[in-house]
C-alpha cells in the first residue's frame, strides 16, 4: 500500500506499511494520531496525522555554529597539506619535505591532541610539498605526494637561485613493514622560479588516474621581471592527468628537450629557462587534462564525481598577458609588463579541454620554440585557445574571491539538518575559512559566505570529516604561520542537541558565549551562533575594532592615533627592525600580518577606511606588498588624504639610539607604464600624521622621472630637485634615509638595480634637519613606513619588496 502524504514545507513525505524508511521516523504510536518526525530533511518537521486531516508544524533549521580549538602535542613545522588517512589518524606534510602522522583522541568538547607521532620520511628535509593524498586502506595506507624544489627566485628583487625548474615530483610512499618505500612516480614536472609548484592531488579510482594541480610560471601569460623572466612549459598552468597503470611500479622520466647549452645532459632534471623543458608525448602517461590554470593550489573529486579546484588571480606589477593575446594563437614569449590584480576563481572542470584562461604561449603557438640553433617546441599540436587570455568575467568560472584561496574541500557530514552536507570549504590564505554551498547540479554557487573568520595566520588547507569517520562534522584547518592545526567542531557533534541560538540583534546577549554580543557579530558579519567565527579584535577587549573607538586602549582614539593598535605607540620597538614578508617566513604580525601597527594619520578619518584589503596583495606568495590601484590621496601641504601610509613607530630616544638607515625597495616601479603627473612611491619617516614627515620617493615627476626628497613641517613643505632616472627599466630601487638621532639630521640616498647590476649608491644632497620631536618624543615614537600617490595622473600598481631599519649607514 502506497499513501501519497503530500508536499509539506517543501518536502514530499511518503508512507509505507511494513516499511520504515530513513527519512521519517515514528515517535508516538497507537490512537487515532500517528506523529512523524523528518529527521534529514530541512527544515524540521512535525506530521500529525489524524482522521480529520494532516496537520503540519515547523521549525526553522537549526543554527550552524563550530566551537574552535587547537590540535595539542601536534609538531608540525610550516605545514602545507593535511589529510586523514583511512587509518583514522591525521597526515599533516611540513614544507621542508618532512610528513608526520598523528594518532588524534578526543577528550572532551572542543579538546583534542596527539597521543602518537610516526615520522615517515625524517631523512628528507630538503623538498617543498604542496600537494598530499592519502588512500589505500587502513592497514596497508597510501600516500601520493607532490614536492619540487624547495628553493624561490623572482618576486620584487628579480632573486636568480639555482632553482630547478624542473624539479616536480610525485612520490608514492607505502608501507613496508615498520618504515615506508618512496618510489617516484613522475620526475620533470615545472617549477616556477617563484613559488608556483606541483599542487593538489585528486584520484579517480575508478580509471585509476591520478590528478596534478600544476602551478604556472608566469603572472598572466608573459615571461616578466617578477617571475625571472621564465616562460610557461609545456606541462606548466594546467590540471594534468595521469595514468598510473601505465606507469605501474616503475618511475617515469619526462622527456625533455635537448639543451643547446648542456646536449649531454641526461635524465629529467634540469629545466635551464625552457631549453630543456619536458616535452609533451602523444600517448604518454602523463597529459594535459585542462589548461589555463595560473596556480590551483588544491583539487578536488567531490562524491558525485565532479572535480573542483580554486585558482590564485594575478598580482600588480608582476607581470602581463602575452604579447599577441588572443583566440588567434599568434601570442609569443615575449616579456611584457605592468599586469594587474585579478580575483581567484572557482571552477567547476567539466572534462578534458575544460580551459581555465590563464595563457600558455608555449602550448599556444608552436612558433614559440626553445633553443636558438636548434629550434624545438615542446608541444606536438599547438592550443590556440591558450593564447587567449580571459579575465575573471570571461573565464566563466562558478565564483570569484577578492582574497588568495589555498585547501579546498567538501563537507559530507549531515550535521545541522544537513545544512552543509555538500558544501565546499576553502581556506583563506588571509586569515579566513569559507564556505561555497552549490546547486543540485553541483555548477551554480547559491551561497558564498565566510565561515570562520579571524581563525589564523594563514590558512593553508583545509580538510572535513563524514558522518562514518572519527571526529564526525569536524573541520581541520593548517596555519601554516604559526604550524598550529585547528580543529572546528559542530555544535551538535554527537546528536547532541546545542543550545538555542535566536541569531537575533541583541547588545545584551552573546548567544554563542565567545565574548561578543550578538549585535557586535551581526554588525561585522560574523555568526552569533557560533564561537568560531568572530570580529576582528586587535586589543582582545571583546569589543571589535568595528565598533571599538580605541583598537588598542591607549586612551587616543582611533581617528587621531598614528599606531592604532599599538599601545605603546612604538615606545617599545627599537632598531633593528626588518620586515621582509618572504612566503613561510615569520609572521610579521600588525595590519595584514605584514608589521605595520597605523597608517598616517589626518587627524579624523579611522584608519581602518584609510586602505582596503581586497585592492592589495599582501605577502603570500608574492612575498611582497602590493598596491594594486594606487589613489590620487596625497599628504602634500593641505591636502591631507592620504592613503595606504602604513606605518609601524620605533623607539629613537637620541640617548640611546645610534645612526641607523630607513630602507625599502621598489620592485620595477612604473614597469610597462609611462610615469605621468606627479605619481610616486617610497618610504617616509615623521611624527605620524600628514602634516610632519620626509619622503624619499620615485616620482613621475610630470613625465621626468626621477628621485626625489621632500620634506613637510607643521604643513609647510620644501623639496629639493629631482635626480633624473629613466623609468620603466629598472628592476629595482632601493630608497635609504639615514637618521642621526643626535644631531636630528636625516641624509637621503638610492641606489638602481637594471639588469641585475646594482649602481653604487648615490647620495641625494647634504643632510636635512628634522625637528627634535620627531625624534625624542617620551609619548610615541617615530613613525617609520611607505607612501605612495597617483596625484595628477592615472591610478597605478606600487609593490614594495621589504622595510627596515638597521643600524648605521647603508653600503
């Protein structure tokens, strides 16, 4: 017998005699009234059944809410992919190469660590793993691992090393009896001579094809100063496949080109600027499954099949698209610059030939050859379509982000009613974790939220537990700043039933019982129902920097503080101080984790609206600071709108602080532009608002570009004549102020880099004064930072390589 119930709060509910389905559920029988509870459905519903008819109640969903906590006795050391293995137990890959295994226990809510660590390659601490999966079985677990060249060159400097660029790898490690085998895979795949590598890991089980996320070698297409002037490989920018039956147990060498510099030269390594790059072989195990991918750092085949992955946009500054872009195949290697920012996408790969945008000259145009007195293309049918460069709107990809995306996953646990069963996790380098909720299609986006904010330095991967696995609903998240693994554990973990939770505006409630009102996260966006998302706070106050009108209870408001989130405003930083923002170097900590503790103050604006965020490039990969659009805000005389001064203070008492030198380093200022209007960038030192202050900049200078040093007091400004450098041309400049404490004298110097030879260092004028007070204030120290204006002319990208002062003169 079949009785159709009918559609109640947008479930179809069916009753069947003899049959119990998992869908429904009795919780009262026998009388003239059957109930009916809809346990995995959304929402809940109430059935009752009686002779008079159907009658129906619902409840809203319930609240999704995490708590957080760290993974205790863990060890890892820059970790860059984590992943349970079917053990049971926690893989967690560190980027000098090492893996470790953690047996995890749970003793509590929101309590979990360690009680076992196996090392499964402690002799191995000289390769970069980006990319780690985890299969086989639980008593015989297999790991497949991606690692190249853990060395960088390019960024800001134009850094040459002796990087391999084609030094890719993927291993597979299995257990032999108390140890594990490594037997390489594949060798010879592209590394960048920036930081894009062999990435995420996706099996299919079915064909048994192993799935690579490989990193390009350029920013948009064109070889360019930031990325040393490296093209794009044949196997480079691009989800690759590859067959692993036809490799079996034996390891497979990518062919190559043969070197006009070094034709002896045997065996896959070795990529000498593309004269020996792997070359592309019909047939081969491994292939090109879907070009265009600028660096998909994680890959994902979700349970219905569907593969995903995120791709980083390109960055100001470093590079454009191919000089002859377009669907024609015409494009070249040329190098070519400015470039600008373009958001990370999401994508839903839909099959072979699926073209994520990003160009490759190389597959592009088979004109496009290696090695001079030997023309060779690495590539034996050219892909037009990847001469075709297409921005973040054409790409047609499911979403975009205006932050760098990392680790991606899925979550299949059926917590909250299954509110997220299927949804997409990806962790955000910048300190964040999101969720993508997709269609039934699985290739429309009908949600994108933030999930956890404020939850880490950087997010490097993420990973989520199903309803059969251990920590069920859990969500594991990698920082790889401070090494710590971070564990998210759904509020009803267990079937236990959480407390209510309104979500309601309320000053006087904190629902989730993480220290801030409900109305405090509603107004920053963050989930009253759930302490694992919470406002920023830099003075830990419970109080968010929103709505906190002092950010570092010091006693000055934010408006007229020159270091907002610094309460001793400086007092206590003394020289030296070195902020270089390398990729997995220290946490710099400050704004954007990049040490900075204040912009240049007007008096009355926040500092917070003085920048935003999501038009920079901070750190990262690009172990740099980026402006992508610099504004026409100046501190010049009256003007006072200045923006993105940031600015840290440092103690100068002159009884205790020697000479020492304020540097920076512009990376290709003005490259692939004409300098206009009075455009500039550089470093500043002063009292930290815009009425007092030195710059030494590169300007524009109306078209005459040059150095130029400048000073304002008590808003009365003098300057001394420009110093005449051609620009674009140089990879570098590198500003120094030096500063006698003593005599309140700053000497301002520059020193150009083109070409890779540095000039001798050139000083600008005899020493200026500055007033006293700058100096040797008892209540804030100097303030130390970066300025830049597009006053008169168009906006335009500034990058900074680095911030210091050190101690004496420069050399």
């Amino acid at each position: 017998m079949h009785v159709d119930l009918g559609y109640t709060c947008g479930i179809r509910l069916h009753a069947r005699r003899g049959r119990r389905t998992q869908s429904s559920r009795e919780v009262s029988g026998g009388g003239p009234a059957r109930r009916l509870l809809v346990r995995n459905a959304v929402p809940l519903c109430v059935l009752v059944i009686t002779f008079g008819g159907l009658l129906a109640a619902c409840d809203p969903p319930p609240a999704i809410g995490f708590g957080k906590s760290t993974l205790q006795r863990a060890s890892s050391v820059t970790p860059t992919s984590l992943q349970f293995g079917p053990d049971g137990r926690l893989y967690v890959a560190q980027f000098n190469g090492i893996i470790k295994i953690y047996t995890v226990t749970r003793s509590g809510a929101n309590a979990y660590q360690v009680t076992a660590t196996e090392v499964v390659n402690p002799d191995v601490t000289k390769r970069l793993i980006t990319g780690m999966l985890v299969v086989g079985s639980a008593t015989n677990p297999v790991i497949y691992v991606s690692s190249s060249d853990p060395r960088s060159g390019g960024g800001s400097g134009g850094q040459l090393t002796d990087l391999d660029t084609n030094s890719g790898v993927v291993s597979r490690l299995t257990r032999a009896g108390s140890s594990w085998a490594r037997l390489d895979l594949v060798r010879g795949l592209p590394r960048s001579q920036e930081n894009h590598a062999s990435n995420g890991l996706a099996l299919d089980p079915a064909s048994h094809t192993l799935y690579l996320a490989q990193g390009g070698n350029t920013n948009k297409g064109a070889p360019s100063h930031n990325f040393n002037f490296l093209p794009e490989y044949a196997y480079s920018a691009a989800i690759l496949k590859i067959d692993l039956d036809a490799i079996g147990n034996t390891t497979y060498d990518l062919p190559t080109l043969v070197s006009e510099r070094y034709p002896n030269l045997s065996g896959p390594f070795g990529g000498d600027f593309g004269r020996r790059q792997a070359k592309l072989v019909p047939g081969g195990p491994v292939q090109v499954y879907a070009p265009g991918f600028r660096n998909p750092y994680d890959l994902l085949i979700s349970r219905a099949g569907r593969m995903y992955t995120t791709d980083n946009g390109p960055n100001a500054g470093w590079g454009a698209v191919p000089v002859g872009e377009g669907p024609g195949g015409k494009c070249t290697n040329q190098s070519n610059e400015p470039g600008d920012t373009q958001a990370d996408t999401l994508h839903l790969i839909t099959g072979q030939g699926y073209y994520g945008g990003h160009a490759n000259p190389t597959r592009g145009n088979r004109a496009n050859t290696f090695n001079d007195s030997s023309p060779q293309s690495p590539v034996p049918v050219a892909n037009p379509v990847e001469c075709d460069f297409r921005g973040t709107t054409a790409k047609h990809a499911l979403t975009s982000f205006s932050t760098a995306t990392t680790g991606l996953t899925e979550y299949t646990a059926s917590n909250f009613g299954g509110q997220m069963n299927g949804d997409l996790l990806i962790a955000d380098y910048y300190d964040n974790v999101l969720r993508v909720k997709l269609n039934a299609n699985g290739d429309g986006v009908t949600l994108k939220q933030t999930l956890f904010s404020n939850v880490a330095a950087h997010p490097i991967d993420v990973v989520a537990r199903g309803d059969a696995d251990t920590f069920p609903g859990t969500i594991w998240m990698a920082d790889i700043t401070s090494g710590a693994i971070w564990v998210f554990e759904p509020n009803d973990y267990g079937g236990v039933q959480p407390p209510a939770c309104s979500g309601s505006y309320n000053t006087s409630i904190d629902e989730d019982h993480d220290g801030y009102t409900n109305a405090d996260e509603i107004d920053n966006g963050t989930n009253a129902c759930s302490a694992a998302d919470t406002p920023h706070d830099w003075d830990g106050d419970f109080v968010s920097d929103r709505n906190d009108p002092d950010d570092d209870n010091d006693r000055v408001a934010d408006t007229a503080d020159a270091f907002a989130i610094d309460a001793a405003n400086g007092l206590l930083t003394r020289v030296p101080v070195s902020y270089t923002w390398d990729s997995g170097g220290a946490n710099a900590k400050g704004i954007l984790n990049l040490g900075w503790t204040g912009l240049m103050s007007n008096g009355h604006s926040d500092y917070a609206s003085l920048y935003d965020p999501t038009r920079m490039t901070a750190g990262g990969a690009a172990g740099a600071m980026t402006v992508d659009s610099v504004p026409p805000g100046d501190a010049y005389a009256g003007s006072n709108n200045q923006q993105y001064a940031f600015q840290f203070g440092l103690n100068t008492q002159p009884s205790s602080t020697g000479t020492f030198t304020v540097h920076t380093r512009l990376i290709g200022p003005f490259a692939g532009l004409t300098p206009q209007g009075s455009q500039s960038m550089g470093v500043f030192i002063g009292a930290g608002d815009q009425d007092n202050y030195v710059k030494l900049v590169v300007t524009a200078n109306g078209g005459s570009p040059g150095v130029q040093f400048l000073k304002e007091t008590s808003g009365v400004v003098s300057s001394r004549p420009v110093a005449p450098v051609t620009m674009p041309g140089p990879d570098s400049v590198d500003l120094f102020v030096t500063v006698d404490p003593v005599s309140s004298t700053v000497q301002p110097r520059y020193r150009v880099t083109t070409g890779g030879v540095a000039s001798p260092l050139t000083t600008l004028g005899s020493t200026s004064a500055i007033p006293s007070d700058w100096l040797a204030s008892t209540t804030r120290g100097l303030a130390v930072g970066v300025i830049a204006t597009s006053s008169g002319a168009q906006p335009f990208p500034a990058t900074w390589d680095l911030i210091e002062a050190t101690p004496g003169n420069p050399t």
